[in-house]
C-alpha cells in the first residue's frame, strides 16, 4: 500500500506546474539558442542578397538587364556588370562628393530618419510626401571607355498607399532619361501597380528630365502632346485609374531631379562635363 501511494507521488510531482514551468523554460531557452545561431549565421547570406538585388534593380533602371533576368545581353553576370559602376556619397546641400560617410554601409533612408543627419521639408517643397530629406545620398556611376555613361539616382516617394521605392537612370548628357524602375511600393495591381509594367516603363526611355530653363519638367499625361511639340520631350504616359499613384511619381521624379534632391549635383557634373569637353578640343 505504501509502495503504491510512493509511486503516486512520484507521478503527481512530475506532472506538476512547477515541473511544466521549468521544462517550458528549457525549451524556449533551447529555441531562443538555435535561432539567434541561424539569424548569425545567415547574416552574411542574407546581407549577400540584399546587395545582389540592389544591384539588379540598378542595372535593370539602367536598361541594362532584363527583367526576371540574372545575365546580361552580353552573358555577364550581375556581380560582373555592377563592376562598370562606381558608387559615390553626395552632399545634397552642396553637389559635392563627399567622405564623410562609408558607401558600402551608409542607408540613405534610414539616415532621413535621423534629425541630425537630414533635414525637415515644407509642405510647400515635399512635392514627394517624404517630411524629411537625408543630407548626404548615393549616386551609381557607369562610365566606359569615352568616359561619363549613365548615372542613376535613388528616388522615392509617396503614391497612393505607401512610398515607392526606386532608381532613375539619366543618359550621359545627365538630362535624357534611360529608366526608371521601383523595387518596393504597396500600390494597387492592376493600377497603380502598374509602375512594374515593362511596357510603361520603356515610355519612359528618352524622356527629357529638364526643360530648355534647366528645370525638372516631367508630366504624366492621360492625353500626350503632338510629336513635334516642345511639350511631348517631357511626357509619359499616366496610369490608368491610378491618379494619385501617377501624381506620386511625377512628384518624386521631380522632386529628385529639383534643388532639394539631385540637382545641384547633376548641374556640377554637367559644368565638369562641359569642361573636359572643351579641354579635350584644345
């Protein structure tokens, strides 16, 4: 009898909230372990990827790569085309490049974020809805053997849902456009997520950013201007159905290409441009 009341005991307390609690413990603690171990370990993956598809959507704003393609035209990889491309920190105060930060860890929007390393904007001048600007951004820099390329500058902005995430691409004559691709938005399908349709974005090859005053000019037009007309080098066609999405990227294109954003960086390169053709005629 005392032996069968002994074993009773002995099961009770192993089934009891205290043994569950410890138990329960041990096995968080055990998972906790493990997964902090997989997050470490796939970092270094994980931060590999991010980059790799960085570099795609650069080359692909760029025309450069096809869509859903991981090879170039030419055969080269994504790693062997972005080699083209140098990637520079501006000062978007003064067009200037600048040291001050590392390009190859430095996160331009996070950076916004931060009241000591960005600036507030007006309602009047966030024509993109950003309510702050980063002071020091990226430029990616493709040059070949005649020298200056393309050039293609990160751009964002509100649409209709969310901010739209991309790259634009200028031509070397830093005026003509040569693509612009989002890699991130929240925009509606079939509407306004149609900023991902490849045949609207080859409208947007050989549209003139700035207007014959040096100003950014870009429309979006439910009806487009006759061919010949000074008008018609500016405009792409809107969305359809998607009028605040097709507001959104009209503003940050411009908004990007204007005073507060790029400008005065791709006026100093035109000027450098402008200098080194006129030396090399000497």
């Amino acid at each position: 009898m005392a032996e069968e009341i002994d074993n009773s005991s002995s099961s009770s307390n192993k089934d009891s909230l205290r043994n569950i609690f410890i138990i329960a413990i041990f096995l968080c603690l055990v998972c906790s372990v493990v997964v902090s171990g997989l997050a470490v370990s796939l970092k270094p993956m994980q931060q590999f990827n991010k980059e790799l598809d960085q570099k795609k959507n650069i080359l692909r704003a760029a025309g450069l790569l096809a869509a859903g393609s991981d090879v170039g035209a030419d055969g080269r990889s994504v790693e062997e085309m972005f080699t083209d491309f140098s990637v520079r920190a501006v000062n978007l105060d003064t067009g200037e490049y600048t040291d001050a930060v590392d390009v190859d860890t430095y996160d331009p929007i996070r950076a916004a974020t931060d009241s000591s390393v960005s600036m507030g904007l007006s309602d009047d001048a966030d024509i993109a809805t950003l309510g702050r600007r980063e002071n020091i951004s990226l430029v990616f820099i493709k040059t070949n053997d005649s020298g200056l390329d393309k050039v293609v500058i990160p751009v964002r902005g509100f649409g209709l849902w969310g901010t739209m995430y991309g790259y634009l691409a200028l031509e070397s004559d830093l005026s003509t456009i040569a693509g612009l691709g989002f890699y991130q938005h929240k925009e509606t399908p079939g509407l306004g997520g149609e900023v991902d349709n490849p045949k609207w974005k080859q409208g947007w090859q050989g549209v003139q950013l700035f207007n014959q005053n040096g100003r950014p000019s870009v429309d979006l037009v439910k009806l487009r201007s006759p061919v010949q007309s000074e008008a018609a080098r500016y405009e792409v066609d809107a969305l359809s159905g998607a009028t605040f999405t097709t507001r959104g990227v009209k503003n940050l294109v411009n908004f990007w290409a204007g005073d507060l954003g790029f400008g005065p960086f791709l006026e100093k390169l035109k000027a450098q441009q402008m200098q080194a053709s006129v030396g090399g005629q000497h």
